[in-house]
C-alpha cells in the first residue's frame, strides 16, 4: 500500500465568502409623463464591479451602464404620451429599481 494512493483533496466551500453587497439610492422614482433625466446611486465595497440594464424601450441608460466601485447610473425617461401609467425597471448589480411614470392626466 502507497501512502495517499485513495486521498481525495478538495477547497471546502465556507458560507459568506467572496460575497459583494450592492445598494441603490433611491430604490424606487415616480416621474411626471414628460420624462426626463435623472439619476441613481450605486453602493458597493471598492473594485467590485457592476452593470445597469433597462427592461423596457422608454428607459435609456444615458451614463454608467458599468462601473467598479461606488456609482451614479444616469437615465433618460421618454415622455408618456398614452393614457396607461408606465412601470419599467433598471436592474443594477443585481438590485432592480423601479420606476413609474405617471400619464399626461395624472399630471406632472
């Protein structure tokens, strides 16, 4: 018999390793139906990185579609012309943020 001839070597997996928590400031917006710009905060420990995508067309991701670190997502809102309220969501590192758009007769 050989010394090691049936060992079996292996990493061990250790619970909350290697863990990343992101944060958004707001979570959440309402806007008026004319749209517009605005921005979101991301949080997150230095040299993690993270992406922004929109689900929907009425949301542009105009800067910050990535970054490392802590961030600012900005965003352009198309104008809500039809008479349904819009809800759409960005999803950024992971954390949704959602926006709701209010119509031309909810006002601004």
């Amino acid at each position: 018999m050989q010394f090691g001839q049936d060992t079996i070597a292996f990493n061990a997996y250790r619970s909350g390793q290697n863990t990343c928590t992101y944060s958004l400031s707001p979570s959440m917006v309402t806007v008026s139906y004319s749209g517009g710009y605005a921005n979101v905060s991301v949080t997150s420990q230095a040299g993690r990185s993270w992406t922004a995508v929109s689900n929907v067309n009425w949301i542009r991701i105009s800067s910050g579609a990535s970054g490392t670190g802590n961030g600012t997502v900005r965003y352009y809102v198309y104008p809500n012309n039809t008479r349904k309220t819009w809800t759409g969501t960005l999803t950024i590192a992971g954390n949704t943020f959602t926006i709701n758009q209010k119509t031309r007769n909810q006002g601004k």
